[in-house]
C-alpha cells in the first residue's frame, strides 16, 4: 500500500521523488484555472513520464506515483487507499507517523505515514469542510462522514496530546440485510422472521452494545422491513444510515455551532422539530445524552415502530444508563422516568462483540412495565455458547428462553398474531 522505498536515484527515495515531483507540478498550475481530474491526472502522467526519461523506474512504480500524487491533490493523500480497500472497517490515525487498520477483526499497524503533522491536518480540514463542518483548537472535537457515508471522528489539540487523531469508521458498499447477518451467524433465521414481525407491527425497538458491535449495520437491516407506504424521519449526529426502498424518508443531521459559538443544532432539537413533520416512525441513530427523553416521548406520542441505539454493557445496563441520559436533562423524579420508559420502549436488542471478534446478538428482551420502582423485563431469546472450534471460533447460538411474549396486540393489530408471539 506504500511505495517502495528503496533508493532509486543516488540515494534519493520514491517518497522524496514524489514529494519533488508534488511541489513541481504546483509550481506549474495555473490557479486560474480548475484542472478536471481528467487533466490532473494527465499533468502527473507527463512529470512522472518526464522523470523515468533518467531516473529507471519500473511500471509499478510509475503507477503509484501517478495514484499517490493524485490522492495527495485531490484526494485523502495516503489514506486514500486504505478508505478505498473494501476489506478495510476501521482506520485509526493515533499521529500523522501511527496509523492504524481494522481488517477482518484484527487491528494491525500499518506503514502508512503522513509527510508531516500538517498534511494530516490538511487531510483532516478537507473532510470536515466537505460537509461544513469546523474544528479548531476553540473547538476541538468533530463528528463528520466522507463522500461514502463512512463516519470520521477528530480530535485536536490541546485534547489530544500527541497531535491530531482522527477515526474512520468504514461501512459497506451495499448495507447488509438480516439475511447477510444470519449467513454471519449474528442471529438465528427464527429470530430474524420474528424481528421482522416486529418492525412490521410497530413495535418501538431499542438496540443496545458496545463500541464496534454492530449496532448501526443492525438498525439499518431493521429498518429496510419498513413498510415503504410510511413517512420515516431519521437523525443522526453524523448520517451514516442507508435506508432503502421508503420513498418517503427525510434524513437530519446534526450541526456544530460556527466559531462564534452560535448555530448547533442538537439531536434533541431534530427530535423536536420532527414531531411537526408528521412522521410515522422516528429512527434516532444513538442517543447519548438528554435527548433520551425527547426520544421516550416522541415514542410514547404516536409513533409506533421507532428505533434507536446506545452504548452498553448488557439490556439491564441500557436501562439504567437511558435514566440517567434523563434526569441529565429534566429534573423528574427517578419512579416516573422509569414509568416514562417502560411505557415507550417494547423491545430491547443487545448486540456484543465476543472474544473471536464475531458481532453476535446475545440477548431480546421484551420490557413489559414497572413493578415495585423497577422497570421489569421478559427475557425471550439468549445467546448460549455451545464450545469452540480448534481455530478459536465460538460456537453457539440465540435459543428461546421459554417466556412468550407479553404484549401482543400490535402483532394483532397487524394481522400477525401468532406469528411471532
């Protein structure tokens, strides 16, 4: 994914030729006049060929001159290639010398490097101005996406302490459907018809797991069970969903305040503005922080089949931190704001990344109410681990705990009785 970096030249390098051949070809532009990627492309061509006429250089190498050069214009200079690389989910940059991939699960270093600190933050200002975004030392931390939908997240000095980090979260080309997930063993095909039940009775359902467990690629396959003749509303901090098939969606996005400090636009305030859009679904992406509440009651307002994400650890866990997300933003006593969630939420999904790195859902609970100031739950499916291959994969699957579930008139209400209770 580099260039060699073998002397070709009296003790010159392909990083240093480029770097000379970069600085001569600005030097020769015309900044009169915007070059095509078509003419950038031929402008690279004519100086690499001009420099083989004495310096050898094999086909290869003239290639990767020809595509680093172009990245380095046009594109994310040397981390083109690893956004590119489809096999690639993570992209982690601790410096502009300390890169790091995600691929197949495995965290590797690469050798990838940055020419210097600042054409990493060259690299990190053309992301976020692509999509009016500002960060700065003033403000220093930044959500944004590239033009593929993958989500960045930056942060700068003085918060970061040994330079810029910037972390790309990759999604695929073609968002994957539950049955991409049962082919990956995430879940059972029992399972995933009775989900799909679920979506298309309306109930109200919240995912929940770690960081990298898959909850994103899970409220999207979710989502695409929609019925397309319904009004969606999604909204997100940085839009990544890909939803298809509804032609009736509006995606929201969140937006930064500018460098005087004015014009953020938080989740909570989409949330607000979306209960005037006449939506029969909401699709919160993740909540983090008050906005859970705005969520609850967005959900316990009308809009039946709402989804939504957030961090945790377990179900149990989802619903303690979903109270404290609350009472950060509304002074409520703790009984009503339980009330306020055992009301609104039907279902709880939990997804959890296990020691093989496989994405697996491990548990579906079904919240049916508040019993002695505590938001009760009815486990209905658990992950078991059945042992181990000798390649280290865990096998295993969700089972039935043997609860049915409780509430049952939206399914009826739907025509699907019997079908997934």
């Amino acid at each position: 994914m580099r260039l060699n970096t073998d002397a070709v030249q009296a003790g010159v390098t392909l990083p240093e030729l480029k770097l000379q051949l970069k600085r001569r070809i600005q030097e020769n532009l015309d900044y009169g006049h915007a070059l095509t990627d078509a003419e950038l492309i031929e402008r690279i061509e004519e100086e690499v060929f001009a420099l083989s006429r004495h310096t050898f250089l094999t086909s290869g190498q003239k290639h990767l001159l020809v595509q680093e050069l172009f990245h380095s214009f046009r594109g994310l200079d040397v981390l083109q290639p690893l956004v590119d690389d489809k096999s690639i989910t993570e992209i982690m940059i601790n410096a502009h010398d300390r890169i790091f991939i995600e691929k197949d699960g495995r965290v590797l270093e690469t050798d990838i490097r940055f020419e210097s600190r600042e054409k990493l933050e060259d690299a990190i200002q053309a992301i976020v101005g692509r999509v009016n975004r500002i960060v700065n030392e003033s403000s220093p931390i930044v959500d944004a996406r590239l033009p593929d939908g993958s989500r960045v997240n930056i942060v700068l000095p003085p918060i970061a302490l040994q330079g810029p980090a910037m972390t790309i979260r990759k999604f695929p080309e073609h968002p994957m459907t539950l049955d991409d997930l049962v082919e990956r063993a995430a879940l059972t095909a029992e399972t995933a018809a009775v989900l799909v039940s679920w979506v298309k009775a309306k109930y109200n359902i919240f995912i929940s797991g770690g960081t990298g467990s898959g909850k994103t690629t899970f409220l999207n396959a979710l989502a695409q069970y929609v019925p397309p003749d319904e009004r969606i509303l999604t909204i997100e901090d940085s839009a990544e969903l890909q939803i298809r098939g509804i032609p009736n969606l509006v995606s929201l996005e969140t937006r930064n305040a500018n460098t005087e400090g004015k014009g953020e636009i938080t989740i909570r305030d989409l949330i607000r503005s979306s209960l005037r859009m006449r939506p029969n679904r909401i699709i919160v992406g993740e909540v983090r922080g008050a906005e859970a509440l705005d969520m609850l009651q967005a959900m316990n307002t009308g809009h039946d089949g709402s989804l939504s994400t957030g961090h945790s650890n377990s179900v149990a866990d989802m619903l303690s931190r979903l109270e404290t997300m609350v009472l950060s933003g509304a002074a409520l006593p703790v009984e009503v704001v339980r009330k306020q969630i055992a009301s609104a939420l039907d279902l709880m999904v939990h997804l959890q990344r296990l020691r093989d790195r496989t994405r697996r859902v491990t548990e579906i609970s079904e919240v049916i109410g508040v019993e002695n100031g505590e938001v009760v739950l009815n486990p209905l499916y658990r992950f078991q681990e059945t042992g181990e291959t000798p390649e280290g994969r865990i096998m295993g699957s969700l089972v039935p705990t043997g609860n049915r579930l409780q509430c049952t008139w939206k399914l009826a209400a739907a025509g699907l009785a019997g079908k997934a209770d």
